[in-house]
C-alpha cells in the first residue's frame, strides 16, 4: 500500500525498486492526495507495463494529509480486496534494496513457524540515510534509537518509537485484527505506522531485521523526520509547546487504538487509565519499565505532560474532543 502527493521526482524510483525486488509475487495499491504534477500519469505509464500495479485510487475525502491518505488506501485494500499473506507500506520518495520484502517475509514465515500463522506476527527493518539524489551519508536510524521498539514495545504508548511505516510488514492475522476507518472518520490525526505498530506491541510477535533494507531519501519534505539530538535544556524547556503537541499527539494515537481495538485485554485495560486516574499513569510506567533507558529530562517530560494532563489543552484535543 502506497499513499503519494506531488512525488514525481521519486516516485519512479521507488516503484522500480519494487520491480527490481527478488521477491516477485506482489501487488500495489496506492492512493494520490490529488497531485497536482505528473505524480499519477508516471504511475499510470507504469501500470500498462506492470499488472501487479493494481489500482489507483484518489483521496476524495475533506480531509488530506499522509495520514488520511493512507487510511484511504487502507481503507479500500480491508473492505474491497481479497485476503493477502503478508502486508507492506511504500512511501514514495524512498527506495527499497532488492532483496527488502524476501527478507521481511522469511522474518515473518519463521515467526509463524514458531508461533503459528494464528498468531499477528510483524517485522521491521533499519534504514539508511540518503541525500535527495539518494546517495547514502553513512548514517544508520538505529544510530538515533535509545530503545528499539522490539525490545520495549509498549513505549509506543506514550513516546514515538520510529517505526517508520516504509520499514514494517506484518501477516494477515495481524491485519485481520485491525478496525480501519475511512478519512472521514480517522481525519488526519492519526499515524498509520503508529497504529499499526500498536497492534503488533499488544497482540503480537515482533521481530527486527538489524540491517538497513531501504535507501531513505530526505528531501526536506518529508512527513517523518528523524529522531533529533539536540541539546536537553533548549528541547525541553525552549521548545516545551513543541514536545507538549508531540506528546498530545502519540496520546490522540493511543487512545483512537485503545477504544478501536477487537477486544480488551490487561494491556488495553492499564491504558486506558493511564488517561483516566494519573496515579495509574505511575503504575503502568513503572510496570513495563517505560523509557526505563531515557535521559532524565526525556522521562521527567513524559511524565509531567502526562501526570498534570496538559496535553488535554492542546489544538488537537480541544478541537477534536476526544470520544470513542
């Protein structure tokens, strides 16, 4: 699934490197943000010598956005496409090495072997940084990551774990679990990768492909951004609204998963109280040791943000008045 917007100085790129994978046997859907360049007929010209290019639809509802836009393409894959084994996310602007989607398959197919296909199984890869012309810069994501999202999924609930969407897939027992909205309802409050990768930390096995699999290209209008190393008292303090807004945000993610969910669990449970009673807030933090490797400041501004809930005096929470 492939959400694009005014990508044509990529987007040939990145479905080529889809072409040139080693494994063969899959197919694309992509939904356009309603470009206005030549996005859509360099697919199209694509998709007469390609079949696996399935279709091509736009996002026709008010609202638009990355996030939207792939709840569009999610939205039309779930209700109107047959069942697949296994699910990928394809940004525009990247590209993939070839042998990407046959290695996150293998990482899959052994997790099934171990657990069974029964069970919601999700992988994910490094990245390597590039420049716009996507010549690598020798740097590593993982070079920024504290805590992989393996190692402490449950961090996810309340700090952004960068599992960046173009880096995971997951089979269909994970899919099938997962309650996908329209635009309409989602809006444009709401990560895809986020949401997904929520569904793997309560309900599923998660493994990591500890090598980068994708060429990440930063053109400087990126939607995601990389984890930044700034210094403590000028992110925290100088830019407290920023963290604020960041941190309302996962939060707006984790409730929209929490009351979305196919069924309720202990996890599901502690979560939702955490926005409920603070003194719980303590509790589940303490009980799955979240951000037990952070910096000091980074813990102590999760916690006053979440503790004092002035994150409920955001935009986001004031306009959208959170409800189930």
């Amino acid at each position: 699934m492939m959400a694009t917007y005014n990508g044509e100085k990529y987007i040939q790129d990145q479905i080529k490197s889809l072409q040139n994978q080693t494994f063969i046997n899959w197919e694309l859907y992509i939904s356009d943000d309603n470009s206005t360049d030549k996005t859509v007929s360099i697919i199209k010209n694509l998709q007469k010598k390609d079949s696996r290019i399935k279709k091509i639809i736009n996002n026709n509802s008010q609202y638009h956005g990355a996030y939207a836009n792939y709840f569009n393409i999610m939205y039309y894959v779930k209700k109107y496409c047959k069942p697949y084994d296994y699910y990928f996310y394809c940004d525009q602007d990247d590209v993939w090495l070839k042998d990407k989607i046959q290695k996150e398959v293998i990482a899959l197919i052994q997790l099934e072997k171990k657990y069974t296909s029964s069970v919601p199984a999700f992988v994910y890869c490094d990245l390597e940084l590039c420049n716009s012309k996507c010549v690598p810069i020798n740097h590593k994501m993982s070079n920024h990551i504290i805590t992989q999202f393996v190692y402490n999924p449950y961090n996810t609930f309340f700090k952004e774990q960068y599992v960046w969407g173009t880096s995971m897939a997951h089979n269909f027992t994970l899919w099938n679990l997962m309650y996908i909205e329209m635009p309409e309802k989602v809006k444009n409050w709401v990560s895809h990768d986020g949401y997904v990768s929520r569904y793997a930390a309560v309900y599923g096995k998660i493994t990591y492909i500890n090598e980068p699999l994708i060429l990440y290209r930063r053109t400087g209008n990126n939607v995601s951004d990389v984890p930044g190393k700034y210094n403590i008292l000028k992110q925290k303090i100088l830019k407290l609204p920023s963290v604020v807004n960041n941190a309302a945000n996962v939060y707006w993610d984790t409730l929209y998963f929490a009351y979305h969910v196919p069924h309720e669990n202990k996890v599901i449970r502690d979560i939702k109280n955490c926005f409920i009673d603070p003194i719980h807030s303590f509790k589940y933090m303490k009980k799955y040791h979240i951000l037990k490797k952070s910096s000091f400041f980074g813990k102590l501004s999760t916690k006053v943000i979440l503790y004092t809930r002035i994150y409920k005096y955001t935009n986001l929470f004031k306009v959208e008045k959170y409800t189930k």
